[in-house]
C-alpha cells in the first residue's frame, strides 16, 4: 500500500484509542484499518490532485503522515465500531481532520513551498479524470416531454438517447 504511514501504524493508533494494546485486538480490525488507511491516503491524493499538483509532490509533503494517520484512524474506529455510541465523538475527529485538510492549498515537502505542475482543478489521470466521458446535451427535438426522463425529472438521463444525453 502506498502512502505516508503503514496498516501497523494505524493499527497502533487505533489500538491507543481504544486503550488497548495492538495485541488485543479482534482480528477484524486488520480488515477495516487496511480499509481505513487506504481512503485515508485516496481523500489526500484526491485533494492534492485537484490543487494541481503531482503525485510525486504529494508523496513529499511534510504533514502528509499526520493527516494520514489521524484520517485512517477515525475512519477505522468508526467503521469497526461495535458500539455505535462512540461513533459520534470520531465522526467529529474525522470531520475536523478532513475540514482541516480541505483548507489546505499549498503543499510543503522539505519545508518549502511547492508550485503546482497542473491547473487547479485539472485532473489528468486517476479516478477523477473525465478524459473519456461523453456529454451530449440539448439536440433539438430529441426530448421526451414525459416519463423518467422527461426535463426536470431528478433522475439520471439514459445512455439510450433521451434528451440527447450519453453517460
């Protein structure tokens, strides 16, 4: 897996949350940790990729084995929680460190400022990249005026030509 920080010290995180020790553990939670670090390090790429910056400069941020560490683990005490109580404590950490994150524009990797090497908001490959998608929209005549795909109708257009429109 990559990342700033390993399953084992997530692990260990989430062990010192719930006041146990890494050996206590149920063995569900490698499972969910795994899980957790994973979209841990998925939420900083994707947010770092759309303030244009590379992967390779993501990798070198300073901070970025903190945010990872504190992203994965709220995610995993929630997700592996047998008490649902407890949930919304983490789910307020969670929020706070994802809030916290989205309020960061600049990366700094090796205490200094790195510049983008894309556009902000422009994605060229990964999950996010639209390179592909096809959208057609208002052919003239092409619109049924009734049915779920009438306009105005809040659900999706079909890849069968309604309105014109190809998903």
């Amino acid at each position: 897996m990559a990342g700033f920080v390993t399953d084992a010290q997530v692990t260990a995180s989430v062990a010192a949350a719930l006041h146990k020790g890494v050996g206590d553990l149920d063995a569900f939670w490698a499972a969910v940790v795994t899980d957790a670090n994973q979209a841990a390090y998925d939420a900083i790429l994707d947010h770092f990729i759309l303030c244009g910056y590379s992967a390779a400069q993501i990798g070198t941020w300073d901070r970025g084995a903190t945010f990872q560490r504190f992203l994965a683990r709220y995610q995993a005490l929630i997700d592996g929680a047998g008490d649902k109580d407890e949930v919304g404590e983490w789910r307020t950490e969670l929020d706070y460190w994802r809030k916290k994150l989205g309020q960061i524009l600049t990366l700094d990797a090796g205490g200094a400022i790195a510049d983008p090497v894309n556009a902000q908001g422009e994605v060229g490959h990964g999950s996010l990249s639209t390179t592909n998608d096809i959208f057609r929209l208002g052919q003239p005549g092409s619109c049924r005026t009734d049915g779920p795909n009438a306009p105005g109708s809040p659900v999706p257009l079909s890849r069968s030509g309604d309105c014109g429109t190809e998903w």
